[in-house]
C-alpha cells in the first residue's frame, strides 16, 4: 500500500470535509509527534490545524512531504504511538476579501425577498407578567456600565431555564418591550443622578431584538468546526438581523451562500459591550 492508497482512504472516510476537491488535492506529511500534552509541535497541531500551510508545517512540525508513489511500509518501520502522518487540505477558494457589509450586500441581493417566518411577537400584547425582578437586574447593569464601575460582579447576564413549552421565548419577547419602554428614560436619569456633562450624554438609544434558536434554525454544525466562537455567534447575529427578517432564507442557506467568503469570516467577529 502506498501514499495515493492511503490518500483515497482518507478522502472516503472524510467525504462530508472534502466533498468541494479531489482526492488528490490533499497533502500527506511525515511528522514525528509525540502524543504529549506538553508538547509544543502537538499543541501547535491542535491549537492551528485549520490554518497551517506548508511553511508552517515544515517550520513548526518539521514535516516533510510523503510523494504517492511512498510506500507506507517504508514510513512506519518501527512501532511508535507517535503521530507519523498529517493531511492538509488544500486552502478554500475565496474571491477578493470583502468588508462585512459588502458580503451582506451580495447575499442580499441574491436573496429572494420574502416574508419572514419570524411571528411579528413584539406586536402582541403583553400578559402583564411581573417584571420587576428581572428589571432590577437590568437597572443595575445599565447604572454600572453608564457609571464606569469595574468588576464583573456588577453585570448581571438573565438566563431563564426550564422545559419546552413553558414560555421562556416568551417571557424574553415581553421582558424586551418592556425594556424598550423604560430604558430611555431610565439612562437619561442615571445620566441626571451622576451628573454626567451633556457632552457625554447618549441620546440615540436603539434596542433590537434577536431570537437566535441554537437548538434548531440556529443549530450548530460540522461546518463551525475550527471556528472561532465570535465568529460563530457572529454569523447567527448577522443572519438574524440582516436577512431572517426580510428575507425567506434559512440559516443554513445563508452559511451555504458565505461559504466562497471563508476567507473573510474574520469580519464576523462579535464582541460584547455591556
């Protein structure tokens, strides 16, 4: 058996990964890794799988290209737990690296405009639910942040648990109305009580509301293995602000049509400020 044999092995086992290119575009390396948590080279391994190149993988692994006429048995010649060979997919075909905006420009201009499957739940009428524990938490976390104090221990995340069906998504709808309600008022007389200079002073308050279901529209798949978490939860914030509202696209249609900017995915990275 030799590296092409191997190669084409590889390929069937992984056909999901590597269904976009051949066989025999993928590049077998000898290495010689020791499988050690404290090893550098398999840390290296670990930590940048996705984004080694052949410089990379010559430098920091010190690997050495297998040819498909190599015959295995001349490889492993010696019994080791070692790790003696890495595949290296070739890179993803990426056009030009657009902005962020730019990608979701295009995407929208191939979308098909439609009505949203999202149900219009900020016009239904509130249940009148008791709200105030919850907005306690709120208030508090909007006076820290506007009153700069440190410490995480003043920043509350509200988290509702429980089972299916009995009105978590809800509760989260009508808490954000009521939200958007006081909010305005309520910065504008923490900006009063702290004497903030009017300089200072935001006057443009805007609240959104996104429903991200990572239990089913939103699921995770394959195709976030290897990405960053920001950029994970990037992508789901893009598709539910930019397209899910006006246009009858899926998320996974909208990952599908990302897919020839993966070069690009950088400029999904979210970040939080509170």
């Amino acid at each position: 058996m030799n590296i092409s044999d191997l190669r084409d092995v590889i390929y069937e086992k992984n056909k999901i990964d590597f269904k976009e290119f051949d066989a025999n575009k993928l590049n077998l390396w000898l290495v010689d890794i020791p499988y050690d948590t404290e090893n550098v080279q398999l840390r290296t391994l670990q930590n940048r799988s996705r984004d080694m190149n052949e410089e990379n993988i010559i430098q920091e692994l010190g690997g050495k290209r297998l040819s498909p006429a190599d015959v295995i048995g001349d490889i492993f010649t010696y019994d080791s737990n070692n790790i003696r060979i890495i595949v290296q997919p070739p890179p993803p075909i990426t056009t030009a690296s657009l902005s962020f905006k730019e990608i979701i420009e295009v995407i929208k201009k191939n979308a098909l405009k439609g009505t949203s499957n999202l149900p219009d739940v900020l016009s239904m009428p509130l249940q009148q639910r008791n709200f105030e524990v919850a907005m306690n938490f709120v208030n508090e976390t909007i006076y820290n942040n506007i009153s700069a104090r440190d410490g995480k221990s003043n920043y509350w995340c509200i988290v509702s648990e429980g089972a299916p069906g009995i009105g978590k998504t809800r509760f989260g709808q009508e808490l954000f109305n009521q939200i958007r309600n006081d909010m305005p008022q309520y910065i504008q007389d923490i900006y009063n009580d702290c004497n903030i200079p009017h300089d200072r002073r935001k006057t443009d308050t805007h609240l959104e509301y996104l429903c991200i279901d990572f239990g089913n529209g939103h699921r995770l798949t394959p195709q976030d293995y290897g990405i960053d978490a920001s950029i994970i939860l990037g992508l789901r914030i893009a598709h539910a602000f930019f397209i899910e509202k006006e246009y009858g696209m899926t998320f996974q249609e909208f990952r599908t049509a990302l897919k020839q900017y993966r070069g690009s995915f950088d400029n999904f990275q979210f970040h939080v400020f509170i």
